[in-house]
C-alpha cells in the first residue's frame, strides 16, 4: 500500500477549525498528503477573534517532534503561530536536525487583528528562525514587523522580498493580498523572480488564508515538486478555497479547504 507523502505541521490549535493547526491539517488532505501535527498553543478562537491563547511548554513541544519524525518519519515541515522567543528557539533547534523542506509562516497577528507573536519573540525569528527556512511566507503586516518596511504598492515588493531573504530563508514568497487590485505575491530567491496572480474575489470569509497557503507549498514540496511549481500549485488551491470560503458564526469565516472535492462532486 502506497504511503502518501508526509507533511508536519509546528502550529497552534484554532477551536473555531478555520486557522491553525486545524487549517493546515484539512489542506494537507485536500492535496493527498498525511498531515501529522506539533502543537504550540491553544487558543480559545471563532469567526469574532481569539478570545484567550494558553502556550504549550517547549518540553511538550520537543515531544511530540520526536514522537513524529523518530517513528513515522517527515517529508515537508510547516510552522505556524509560535508565540514566544523560548518556543521560536525550540521550533528553530529541532528544525536545524532535519534536512527536508521548511515552510515558516511567521505568524504575528490573527486575521482579526489579534497579537499571536510577542514582541520580544521577534529577533528570534529574524535570526534562528528564517535561516532554517526553504520557504518564508509573511504578509505585508508580517513584513512591517520583520523588517519596519511597509508596502503599500505591487512595486514595493521587491524590497520587502529583498529585506526578509537577508534573514536567511532560500526564497521569499510575499504576500501581496492586502493590496488593491489584483491578489499579487512574489516569489524569489534573489536572483529569479516568479509573480504570481489571481483574481480577487469579493468574499470577506477568508480567515485561515495564510495557514492554508502555507501548507499547501510544504504538502507540494513534500510530493516532490520544486519550489516555483509547489508555489504556483498552493497559490491555485489557496486561491479557490479563498473563492468558495463561507459564513460561519456572526463574523469572519473559514476559506472551504474542500472546494475541489466538493466541485468534483458535483
């Protein structure tokens, strides 16, 4: 029996289901991979905001990488919301063990505008975190906190792009949905440039877009694809789960992680 590809994600727990290690977990089946997961936090989340967030201790964070990868083994590895210097530290140190394609989301703040990243956490990740990255997927809030450069036109990318990969990550994916106009990121490594774009839907339930993205590059790089295709490949699923997203509760809701099968179905 075929083993499908397998992809960790390093990520906190969304209660409401449409961010987080939930998202992450839904979008690595959606794209025919086994998603094993490494908790960091708890959070108490819905459509409305992050009502409460508890850190798991790095102890239980190291236990359950090497529960995972000492057993069954990792093909790909995501990270996601890591709220604090000392868990960045632990994510980054058990990372540097591994030689398989990273995929950070420097997670900073919420869809709903709520702090998932201290403050003090943030040269952690400038310096131990992003070296440890294949891939690095920040938004244009997350490059303000990164970098203090703030973009505000398509042109402006290339210099964000130009300041987190002096971080250290192999290739920058920037995250140009804030935008006006078109949904425009840009990929590339310093030398070659691939901008990817896609229509923007008029469809406010998009929470979970960041975390979907993201696993969806590790889950492509785990089935072998090179980084411009896996990019290419999450930046078309992202952009149809964006699409067929729907309300849930009273506020922001999730983006479908199973639009395709639900389309296929049809």
């Amino acid at each position: 029996m075929r083993i499908p590809p397998r992809v960790l994600t390093i990520a906190g727990s969304d209660s409401g289901g449409g961010a987080g290690v939930q998202a992450d977990l839904k979008t690595m089946l959606a794209l025919g991979t086994h998603g094993m997961s490494v908790l960091t936090a708890v959070t108490a989340q819905n459509s409305l905001g992050v009502q409460g967030a508890w850190e798991l201790p790095a102890q239980a964070v190291r236990a359950q990488f090497r529960s995972v990868v000492e057993d069954i083994g990792v093909e790909a590895v995501k990270t996601g919301m890591l709220s604090s210097a000392e868990l960045v530290l632990t994510v980054a140190g058990l990372l540097r063990r591994l030689d398989v394609p990273v995929v950070v989301d420097p997670v900073g703040v919420s869809k709903h505008g709520d702090p998932l990243l201290a403050a003090e956490a943030l040269e952690a990740v400038r310096t131990e975190l992003l070296p440890t990255a294949t891939v690095a997927t920040p938004n244009l809030d997350e490059v303000a906190q990164l970098t203090g450069i703030t973009v505000t036109t398509e042109s402006e990318l290339r210099k964000a792009a130009s300041a987190v990969l002096g971080f250290g990550p192999r290739w920058a994916l920037i995250k140009g949905g804030h935008l006006r106009g078109e949904a425009t990121d840009l990929l590339t490594d310093g030398d070659r440039e691939h901008w990817l774009r896609a229509p923007r839907h008029p469809n406010r339930h998009t929470h979970g877009t960041g975390c979907t993205l993201a696993s969806a590059v590790a889950a492509e790089l785990a089935k072998g694809a090179d980084v411009p295709a896996a990019v290419a490949a999450a930046k078309e699923y992202v952009t149809g789960a964006i699409a067929a997203g729907f309300a849930l509760g009273s506020g922001i809701g999730p983006v479908d992680h199973g639009w395709r099968s639900r389309r296929d179905a049809r």
